[in-house]
C-alpha cells in the first residue's frame, strides 16, 4: 500500500485523502486486534494484521512526501532527516511503554488467573510463563516438582506418622481429594496403620496424578488467558493513539506536491545566485 497511494498521489497531487484513509483502516485493523483471544485462530489474527498493514502504508508513508514538498530543495534533506529522527524516538518510546504496560498488566493478570493451586507457589516468573504456556510437559515438571517435595512427609505419614500426616492435612495447598486418603489413615487404629498403609498410599499417589493433570490444563490455560488480557489492553491503548493520530491528519493542510518544475526553479534560483555572487 506504500507504493500504491505513492503512485496514486503522484498521478493525482492529492494526499489528503489517502492519508485520512490509510488512517481509518489503521483503526479498523487496531479494533480487530482487540477483539483476538486464546480462542482465535491464526486465520483471524493473519486478517486484522493485514488489515493493519494496509492502514499503515499510506497514513505512515506519505508523511515524508509531505514534509518534502513543504521545504525547498535545498532544505528536504535536513526535513528528511528530523522526520526519520523523530519517528525513531517515538518507536524507542513506544516500545518502552508498551513493554511496560505489558509487564504490569502480566504482572496482575497471572495471579488472578492462576489462583493458588495445589503443586505451586504464589510467585510467578514473568520470564517462563510465556514458554511454559506453550510447553504443557515443562508445566507437569514444574508441577510434579512441588509434589515431590511432600513425598518423603507422605511416606513417613503412611508409615505411622500421626504428627506428618496432620500437618498434611492442614496445608492449603493440597486438595481435599487428596487429603481425604490421610483422613481415612488418621481415622484407623493403631493396629492396623501398617497393614493398611500401602492402599492408602496408593490411593493417595493416584490423586496426586489426576491433581498434576488438572494443575497443567489450569495453569496453561491461565497463563494464555492472562497474556491474551494484556496484550489485548497493549492494543485497546494503541487503537486510542492511532484515533489521536486519524484527528491530527484530518488537520494537516493540503500542500502542493513537489515536481520537477518547482526543482527547475530552484536550480534556476541557485545559478542566479552564482551569476550574481561572480
């Protein structure tokens, strides 16, 4: 689209137009962005990225064509210069506030959609949510990991522990489903703790296997969700600045193109001056 509306507005002289357009597809594709979530699909994301590719050619494009015609040949390279100067300092502020708007809204994102479970922690690694949602068997190792730390509590509680076996019972992190085996095992008598130990261990161990796929369906789908709620605020807050950016266009005064006639002349200007200074 760059080089069509550049050919367009060569031919016609007006760039007005292709700006104010450029600009209202630019929003359109930005609102469609918006609307995308875990449940979209890449056909739905390749069309509003298109969508926002075609806005950007000529509501982006043109800018420097503009700037140009305003100047005189003798000055279109330092006008040149300070638009390219000036679109790479927003780029670098761009990204720095964006990242930052990213980060934060992760930041409360992830523990409101990953409440705390049983298997992990409260923190959460900004740095390998991403991979790890993408990555199901590196969230079962994360997740069997935790377990295992209990393993040598579990076994000393099924071998008669009465004292492992209650502080199990009362940690928050494990599920009543698993807690209810070392209920039962609390419950027996004394005599027959050993010879019931083993069913009640393998009762156990088997909730612990439902529990890890249960935590890694949650936790994946949670941390999708909560990179999808904040990526898509990243593009609520851009879909509001290329709207700021569509007023500010509607305001541009219409300039005449520059052409080789208007060059003409001022290559005749600047051999008078030569005539003159000799």
């Amino acid at each position: 689209t760059s080089i069509l509306s550049g050919r367009l507005v060569s031919k016609s002289g007006k760039y007005k137009a292709y700006m104010v357009g450029g600009g209202v597809i630019l929003i359109v594709g930005m609102y469609l962005l918006t609307r995308l979530g875990i449940d979209s699909s890449l056909t739905q994301l390749n069309i509003a990225m298109m969508v926002v590719g075609l806005g950007l050619g000529p509501s982006q494009s043109l800018v420097n064509l503009i700037v140009q015609s305003a100047f005189p040949a003798s000055k279109i390279g330092v006008a040149t210069s300070s638009t390219q100067f000036f679109r790479q300092v927003g780029n670098t502020v761009g990204i720095a506030i964006f990242g930052a708007v990213l980060v934060s809204t992760l930041t409360s994102e992830l523990p409101k959609q990953l409440p705390q479970l049983a298997g992990s922690g409260t923190e959460f690694n900004l740095s390998q949510a991403q991979s790890n949602a993408m990555n199901p068997s590196g969230i079962r190792d994360g997740v069997s990991g935790q377990f295992e730390a209990y393993t040598p509590m579990v076994e000393k509680a099924f071998a008669g522990d009465r004292a492992a076996a209650s502080e199990l019972v009362s940690n928050p992190l494990l599920t009543d489903e698993l807690k209810q085996p070392l209920i039962s095992f609390l419950d027996q008598q004394e005599a027959t703790v050993v010879e019931n130990s083993q069913s009640y261990l393998a009762a156990y161990k088997a909730g612990i296997e439902q529990q890890i796929t249960a935590a890694v369906s949650t936790i994946e789908r949670g941390t999708k969700v909560a990179f999808a709620n904040s990526i898509s605020l990243m593009f609520t807050t851009s879909l509001w600045i290329c709207l700021f950016g569509l007023i500010i266009t509607l305001f541009i005064p219409v300039i005449p193109i520059a052409n080789d006639e208007r060059d003409e002349e001022q290559e005749n200007e600047d051999d008078n001056g030569l005539l003159t200074g000799a």
